[in-house]
C-alpha cells in the first residue's frame, strides 16, 4: 500500500507541475511513472488491480488528476 501512496503522490507532484515543466516534461515525467508503475504493478499489493487505473493512456490530463487526487484522499484515509 505504502508504493502505491508513493506512486499517487509523485503523480499528484507531476499533474500539478509544482516545478514548472513545459507540457514535454510533465508528458515525460507522466509517461517514466506510469513505465515504474507497470513494471512493478505487483508491489502494490492488494492496490495492483488500480494501478490498472494509471497505466491505460491518459484521455485527459484534466481526468487523470481528478483521479489522481481522488485515490491520493483515499489512500490517505485508509493509511490514518
């Protein structure tokens, strides 16, 4: 559980963009995340199935966040 939290938050830190990347960079960031995350989907645990969730290529980086932030609240509830 304690990976996946790590994978929400890095992606929370990369959707909101809180170093300033141009859209390249945030598209890279994103993209060397979600090749972590689907190569080492089986350290989630029980949460492997919703790595599933980031892995699929994003429609919309405006859906991906609201995703992103509504498994990191989640996460953060169940973790406390």
């Amino acid at each position: 559980m304690r990976v996946a939290y790590g994978w929400v938050d890095k992606a929370s830190n990369i959707l909101n963009n809180k170093i300033g990347l141009d859209a390249a960079g945030v598209k890279q960031s994103y993209h060397q995340l979600l090749t972590e995350m689907s190569q080492q989907k089986q350290k989630a645990g029980t949460l492997n199935t919703a790595i599933d969730n980031f892995i699929k290529p994003p429609t919309a980086t405006g859906l991906d966040f609201f995703i992103v932030m509504k498994l990191k609240i989640f996460l953060e509830l169940i973790m406390t």
